[in-house]
C-alpha cells in the first residue's frame, strides 16, 4: 500500500517545486503533480493533504555528537543562563538543590559562555564553582567543549597540583597560587576520566533522548563523534548500544558514526577487528576516522598561524604533531578508511592538509572523501589546496551566530577577510555539508541554514559577515541533505526526494524559499518522518 501526499511545497533537491510524493515500503516511489497523484492512486492507497505545506528531505547533521547531547540534556543546562558569571553561578546552584548528588558524584553542567557574561570578561575559575559546591564535586564545561572549570574539593579529588605536568594538547590552568581549576583541551581528560561512565543501559537512555531532540528539529540523519564522550567506555560498548537500539526499533535517526581515536595502535586494532567506513546497515554505519586537530576559537585554543590578535601570547593549542597525524592519516587512508579532522585554525589545517597530501601520494585513492571538519579560520592558498586535493567540508553555519562578535578580534582583519569562505570552496567545486556540532550549539538545522544564508548572528543581527559568502537558499537546504549525503557516501539513497531514494522527509509550515531569510529560523516543524514512519508530530 502506498501512502500518497499532495497539496504541498515538495522541494526533491531540484527546482521548481512540485506539488506530491508517494512513499511505499520505506522508500520514495513518486514525485510530481498533483493529477500524477492523482493518476497513481490505487484502491487501498493512503493519501494526506499537505494542505500547502513544504516538504523536503530530512535533514542530516553532518558533524555532531549524539552521545554528548544526550548527556547534555541530563545535566545543567549552563547555556540558556550564560548572561552573566552570577546568573550561570546562581542557576547552577539551584540545579544542584533539584538533583542531589550522590558521594562522589559529580554535579555537571554545560554551555557557559565568557563572552557572553555582563558582570565580568573572564572564565570561571575554582573559586566561582567553590560558590555552588564546597562539598560535592563540581564540573562546568564551557559550550565549544574545549574548555572546562571544575571546584578546589574536585581538584584535591584528581590531585591535581602546581606540580602536575602540562599535558600534551592540552594545558591546565595555573595562577600565582597553583592550578586555578580550569582544563583545556586534550588535559580535560584527566576530568572526564574521574566522572562514573554510563552503563549500556544508559547510554541507550541517552541516545534515545538526543534522537528525539533531533526529531524535533527535522533531522533523520546525523553523523556523530561518540567514542570521545567516555574515554573509559569502550567504542564496543557503545556500538552495541546503537545495535541493539537498532534492533528494538528505537532508533529514530540513521546514525554515521566519526569513529574519534588518538592513538594509530587503537586505529589499527579497530580495523582488524573488521571495522571499515560503510560497515553497518542504514541505521547504523561506521564512518571516518575522525581526528581533533586543534582546539576552539572562543577559547582561544583553536591553532592559529600567529598570535592572537587579543592575546598576543597565545596561538591556540595543537593537539597531535605533524608526525603523529601524518601516521594516523596514513595509515587509514592505506586501508581505505575515510578521515575527517576538527581543523578550526590556519595552523592546524596547515598540518591536516600536509599530512592528507603525504597520505595520497604514497596510496592514490580516487574517491577518499577525507575531509575538514570546521574549516573556520583559512587562507586563500588553503581553499585552493582543499578543493585540489578533492576534500569534503563539514561546516557550521550556526557558529556565524556567535563568532561574528569575535572573529575579528581574536584572529585580526587579514584572517578574517579569508575565513568561514564555504561558498568560495563551493564554487571551486567542494561539496559542502552543514551540522551544528551539537551539543556546541542547539541542533537547529533551520536556524543553521539562517546563518548560512544571512551571515548575521539570530538575535541582535550582527553582521553580515563576509556576505559575498552566504548561501541561496537552496544552498543552504542542500547542504543540509543532499552534500551530507555526499560526506557519508549515501548520496545514492538519501537527501532528495525521488524514486528508491529512503522515504526520510520533514514537513514544515512554511517554505524557506518563501519566508524572509531573517524568518527562517522561525519556521517550524510539522512532522518529521524515518522510512516513511512519523518520528516526531
């Protein structure tokens, strides 16, 4: 039995639009007019009136971490009280009140912001969080990931002291006293491996709570960084997660998973264990091997080519040598892994282009689809060198929403004049996706698109900046489905909607190609729909 909807806005990845689509066992079977609908029909056929909604293909978050939003959503929600150092402080305090924490646990939270706060210009330190708990060990993740703060009782819980070492790729923070209780980057491990993992169960609780989220937002595709999340968690573990959530029919979105990893050895052990990019089933596939070049901008660990501009002492943080990478990138490019690697700063994309060069000299692919994932702060000799070496580009649109307030200040005019260029990169001919990076930011794929198409941040329309570089809005869309298709080799059975493609769509209630671009953020979702199954409305 076919299920046939018409009366609609149907957007199939090519314009105009047409007016109907009919879906039948999980995939498309018809796109076009509404007497073509009409002329299809067959007794026993289903047929919905759109009642002049638009319909296109769901949306696909190319880079985000699923696992992480799931946590996220169980912990403090710092983001939505960022304002200022006491709003976040006095927020956080009144979490803890609601949800005890058992002995040697830990009271967590996620999203603050410095540059956001009004009473002060700097992070939090110990002595902030010593506010919310002297007793109960308490941790504040800044909202780009790359930064933490935690309490003085939860650094005497990890022994960390003005004699422990710095990290490689990371650093903790130190003042005239010793450490000042904040962690960046690759030393926010020693943290994270002192929190309780999950256990199976939970994790699957989480999972189960992100994908809901994320149905909410329209999307039916996401490719996730998972094996970050818990270091101590096995990738095992959490592949069976997915599997068995699979298996219960309780997975909502098709997952690719960006399999993180920092070592070559634990590369090498996940291969010959006969993992592989493309293994799995359309629920479930392993991607990438995906690497962490570098850290964030908002941090000021992203690694810059020169000094920053407002911190002269800082050029961000690498987190592997140029060897290290180069042995990495190699070794899966040898073995036909795809790669994706966070690169925010000039330098560090530097050392990713330098070692995928290394890589397919010594082992030609023609079809790697190895890619940067951000590509933020680039120069024009970079763009030239991602397109050459046909690399993919996972971008993130809705960072503009924030950094269009800090971009020139930390990196200086001559950086910002080349940076955040996806459409210059689109017209040299690299296919583009776009995510959120979520839980960085909200997985709002519209509000992404916004950004994408106005270059101006959402609220007080900062900017536009670089307009010469914003989307169309069919762009924008594309990027969304079709180029996130593209990143995970799947173009052939998702992103548009057309015969034998899978019936992954989003009904919302009004068009993009319609609204004001500043509007389209607003727009919201009627319906969301998995293999032709309603997710969410």
């Amino acid at each position: 039995m076919k299920h046939i909807y018409v009366n609609g806005k149907v957007y199939t990845g090519e314009l105009p639009l047409v007016q109907a689509f009919g879906e039948e066992e999980g995939k498309f079977v018809f796109a076009g007019s509404d007497e073509e609908a009409a002329a299809l029909a067959e007794p026993g056929d289903k047929v919905t009136d759109l009642q002049g909604r638009f319909v296109c293909s769901g949306f696909n978050d190319s880079h985000m971490h699923l696992l992480s939003y799931g946590s996220s959503l169980s912990a403090a929600r710092l983001a939505a009280h960022t304002g200022s150092l006491k709003e976040m402080l006095q927020y956080f305090k009144q979490f803890k009140t609601a949800h005890p924490v058992p002995e040697n646990g830990w009271l967590m939270g996620r999203g603050w912001n410095q540059d956001y706060f009004t009473d002060t210009d700097r992070m939090p330190d110990r002595h902030d969080l010593d506010q919310v708990s002297d007793t109960v060990l308490v941790c504040a993740v800044r909202a780009c990931g790359h930064c933490l703060t935690v309490n003085t009782k939860a650094l005497e819980f990890l022994g960390v002291t003005a004699d422990t070492p710095q990290p490689e790729g990371g650093r903790i923070g130190m003042d005239e006293n010793g450490p000042d209780g904040r962690f960046f980057d690759s030393a926010m491990d020693q943290v994270y491996h002192a929190v309780l993992p999950p256990d199976k169960e939970e994790i699957k609780r989480r999972i189960r709570l992100a994908c809901c989220a994320l149905n909410s937002y329209g999307i039916t595709s996401c490719q996730t960084d998972d094996y970050c999340v818990y270091r101590d968690i096995p990738w095992q573990a959490v592949n069976e997660a997915y599997r068995e959530l699979e298996k219960a029919g309780e997975l909502t979105v098709r997952v690719y998973e960006q399999c993180n990893f920092t070592e070559t050895a634990d590369v090498k052990g996940f291969v010959e264990a006969g993992n592989i990019t493309g293994a799995g089933t359309e629920y479930f596939k392993l991607g990438p091997l995906k690497l962490l070049g570098d850290g964030a901008l908002g941090a000021r660990t992203a690694y810059l080519s020169r000094p920053y501009a407002d911190a002269p002492s800082a050029r961000g943080i690498p987190v592997f040598s140029q060897e290290t990478l180069d042995e990495m990138i190699g070794y899966a490019n040898a073995v036909g892994m795809q790669t994706a690697v966070h690169a925010i700063g000039d330098a560090c994309l530097d050392r990713v282009l330098a070692a995928y060069e290394k890589a397919l000299k010594e082992h030609p692919r023609k079809d790697h689809r190895h890619g940067i994932v951000h590509c933020q702060i680039t120069r024009p000799d970079q763009l030239k060198k991602i397109a050459q070496m046909g690399l993919h580009v996972y971008a993130q649109s809705i960072f503009l929403d924030y950094d269009n307030h800090i971009v020139k200040e930390r990196v200086g005019e001559e950086l910002a004049a080349t940076s955040y260029s996806w459409k210059t990169l689109m017209n040299m001919g690299v296919s583009v996706s776009n995510g959120t990076d979520c839980p960085v930011e909200v997985p709002d794929a519209l509000a992404s698109m916004e950004c994408a198409v106005t270059r101006t941040s959402l609220k007080d329309h900062t900017g536009p900046y670089l307009p010469k570089e914003a989307f169309s809005v069919k762009e924008a869309l594309d990027s969304y489905t079709i180029r996130g298709a593209e990143a995970s080799f799947e173009e052939g059975i998702k992103g548009k909607i057309c015969p034998g493609m899978l019936a992954d769509f989003v009904v919302l209630e009004q068009s993009p190609f319609e609204v004001k671009p500043e509007n389209i953020h607003r727009i919201s979702v009627y319906g969301t729909y998995l293999g032709g199954k309603k997710v969410f409305g």
